[in-house]
C-alpha cells in the first residue's frame, strides 16, 4: 500500500509538473488549452509511459488537468478583478488637522452660528467670543447642530469651557479625528450651505 502511494504522489508531482511547462498567459491561452484538454490528457499519459514505462489511469490525469485548469481560471478571475478595483476612484481619505480642514470645519461652524444668531458672517473671525453673539440657549442649538453635520459627539467640560471660535474649531477637528470614518464635503460652497 506504501508504494502504490508513493506512486501516485509521483506521477502526480510529474503531472503538475508538466500542466505548469504549459505557459498560460492570458484567458485565451486558458481557453485554448481548455479546448484540448482530452488531447493534453492522452499527450501527459503517453510522455508518462514513454518514458517511465507506467501505465497512468487516464480518469486520473483528466481529473488533475480539470484541477489545474480551474485553478488557473480562478487566478485570472481575481486578476481581473484586482485590475477592476485598481480603476475605480479611491474614496477621499478622512478630514485630518491641516489648513484646508480647519478652514472647511470654520466656514461651516461660521455657517451654523449665523443660523442662530443676528450676527453676520463676515463679522465671524477665529478670534470671536461665542458669548459676544450666542445666548446660552443658542450655543446649546449650535452644538448640536454641529454635532450633527460633524457626526461629534461634544465632551460634556468641553461645552462650558469652548470661549472662542477657534477653540471650537479645535474641539471639532479634535473629535473628528476620534471619529475617522467622517468624510468631509468635496468642496466649501457645499460646507457653508445647510
């Protein structure tokens, strides 16, 4: 019983051995090589013969060449698929802490603010205090508003120590870097329309 496994290990290893000597390159090289598999079968079992003197079963060698071949079907399928994702557009990365996102989190925190109060937005700087524009009913409204666009949540000692646009900005762009799967809007006409 031991040899006649050794054998078969054998004639597979040869069988393998001679299906990768076949260069299959492209899906046409597979589909011609697959449209004579019964000749490539009778063609690895005479070489077997020829030269070994063994008499392979053929069903054997067929059920190796069919392995071979669908393995080699399967290895271009997700080829073309890896080229297929490799094409399409990658997703933009999430907002990070640079100049164009804190500019983008402004306009649209300024956005907000002027929603719920009298002020105007050119009269909105980093530098202005909340207090000078907002109750404490409406920074209440904003925060939440903004929690809202940012998909944030606000630590609760932030919102009573937040005194300054800027420093509402860097809370913003702090908890949205917490939350990394935020995708920012493409550009900033979108960011101060609501």
């Amino acid at each position: 019983m031991k040899d006649q496994e050794y054998t078969l290990s054998i004639l597979k290893m040869v069988i393998n051995n001679d299906l990768e000597n076949h260069h299959v390159e492209t899906s046409q090289d597979l589909e011609h090589l697959e449209s004579k598999r019964d000749q490539l079968v009778w063609e690895i079992a005479t070489k077997i013969y020829t030269y070994s003197g063994h008499k392979v079963e053929l069903s054997m060698v067929r059920d190796l060449v069919t392995i071979h071949l669908k393995r080699k079907r399967r290895q271009f399928s997700t080829a073309k698929l890896l080229e297929r994702q490799e094409r399409q557009p990658q997703p933009k990365p999430p907002i990070r802490s640079n100049v164009d996102s804190v500019r983008w989190i402004f306009l649209k925190t300024c956005s907000i603010i002027c929603n719920y109060t009298d002020v105007n937005a050119h009269r909105v700087s980093m530098a202005s205090r909340i207090a000078d524009f907002a109750d404490e009913k409406e920074l209440t409204q904003i925060l939440r508003d903004l929690e809202e666009v940012f998909e944030i949540k606000f630590p609760h000692q932030a919102t009573t120590q937040i005194k300054t646009v800027k420093h509402l900005v860097d809370v913003i762009g702090y908890q949205i870097k917490l939350h990394s799967d935020y995708q920012p809007a493409a550009n900033y006409e979108s960011a101060i329309a609501i």
